[in-house]
C-alpha cells in the first residue's frame, strides 16, 4: 500500500521572521495612509486646520516610514548574511529573480520619501509664502523660470 503525504512548508517560528511580517504590516499601514493623505496634499481642503495638518501628516508619516524601512532593511541584510553565512546560495534565475524583484521594490520605496513628487511648478512671486512644517517659508524662485521666454532689452 502506498501512502502519499503531502509535503508541507514548516512554519517559520524564529523571531527576526516574525519581526518581519510585523514591519511588512506596519509598513503597508503606512504606505495606505500616506496615499490617502498625499490625494489630500494634491487637493487641499477649505478647512484652514485640515489644509495645515494634512501636509504635515504626511510629512511625518513619510518621514517615519523612511526610519521604518531603514530599519526593515538592516533586518533583512543581518538575515540574509546569517542564511549564507554557513554556504553560498546556489545562485541561478530562479534564486536570482526574487531577489531582483525585492531589490527594486525597496530602492523605489527608498527613493520615493528622499525625492518628493512634485505637481505642476506653480509660478509664484516674490512676496508668496508657502507653509511648510508650520513656519512660512519665502519663494527663493525668481517667477521668470516657469514664466515664458521675455526678452530682454
């Protein structure tokens, strides 16, 4: 009589891939709430308390996930270094594509927070002021750079 058994993944107990799945999620929380808040920054509310707060929200929300994936990434070299510490990893396309693919994933999620995203230069003067992080901030943009070409006599 033969018996097949089905062949099971064991459950990763260890503590680092726990901390892990608990970044990952955190994470991910935050990824959702820096989208919602940056659909706000686009789109500025009426309200004078909200169109202050949101931006700033948003800034320390992204300023934390920043820390946060810092900190994912050490975990995940200190990992990856204790894995193949022993023996090299037999390295062929199909060790090599995930790796390629989570590599991309963090250096995007590296450079969006370093690099914000800006809309459409707005032309502003030289008595604009914009806020940014609760103190006003004077344009240092001369207007004729996103202005059309003048001549000059």
């Amino acid at each position: 009589m033969n018996v097949t058994t089905a062949t099971k993944k064991p459950k990763r107990q260890n503590t680092a891939f726990k901390h892990l799945m608990i970044l990952h999620w955190i994470m991910a929380a935050f990824i959702l709430s820096l989208y919602i808040t940056g659909v706000f920054v686009a789109h500025p509310l009426r309200v004078s308390l909200l169109a202050w707060l949101v931006p700033f929200l948003h800034q320390s929300l992204g300023m934390l996930f920043l820390m946060l994936l810092i900190a994912r990434i050490f975990l995940l070299l200190r990992l990856f270094g204790h894995k193949y510490s022993r023996r090299s990893p037999k390295v062929t396309s199909t060790w090599l594509q995930p790796i390629i693919l989570h590599s991309s994933l963090y250096f995007f999620m590296l450079i969006v927070p370093v690099s914000p995203i800006e809309g459409k230069p707005r032309v502003l003067s030289a008595s604009d002021e914009r806020r940014m992080i609760g103190a006003a901030v004077r344009s240092s943009t001369p207007k004729s750079l996103f202005s059309p070409a003048e001549t000059v006599s």
